[in-house]
C-alpha cells in the first residue's frame, strides 16, 4: 500500500534543511583556517624524514601563516545559507563549512 507525500512533511524538511545550512555557513575564521592548512599542505608537498622533513614542515607552516594573513584581505559575501569570498580574480563558495573554488 502506498502512502501519499504530505506536503506540511515536505515543507518541514525543506525548513530543516534550511536551518541547518544557515547554522554551518562559513565564517571568515573558518575560510582563514581552510587557506592555511590547504597552503601548508601544498608547500610540505611529500613527507620526508630528517633535516628535509623538518625544513618542508616549517615551510609549510610559514606558508599556512602567510596564507592566513593573506586571508584577512579577502571579501566575504554572506546570503544566509552559503558565503561566497574573493580576492582579485580567485572566487571561492563555502556551504556547509566546505569550500569550492569557483574561478
């Protein structure tokens, strides 16, 4: 037997949905936090053990670093459920604390 969609159930969920978008939009410190450790990650490159793993390790923080700093300068755009951040041509979207880049 099959049961017919109420639409008040459907209206709900959709308000749900909607509410817990608006609770995870990205902040400026979250967007900050992400640029960092995604520069940090991209200027240790592989892992190495000894001297080159340590210089690797400390260039990728001072990257993460300046990453952040640079972070600060980007322009946040807030609608509610999602925020878009940009910086010259570099156009990010964050929904949900994830981030896309756009272009």
């Amino acid at each position: 037997m099959a049961r017919a969609k109420s639409p008040i159930a459907t209206a709900i969920i959709i308000a749900l949905l909607l509410v817990l978008l608006y609770a995870l939009n990205p902040t400026t410190a979250d967007f900050q936090a992400w640029r960092s450790g995604q520069a940090q990650r991209q200027a240790s490159g592989g892992s190495a053990s000894g001297l080159v793993g340590t210089l690797k390790s400390g260039a990728g923080k001072i990257a993460g670093a300046m990453t952040g700093l640079v972070a600060g300068g980007y322009k946040r755009s807030d609608y509610l459920i999602c925020s878009s951040y940009s910086l010259g041509s570099d156009t990010y979207l964050g929904v949900a604390r994830l981030f896309i880049k756009l272009k």
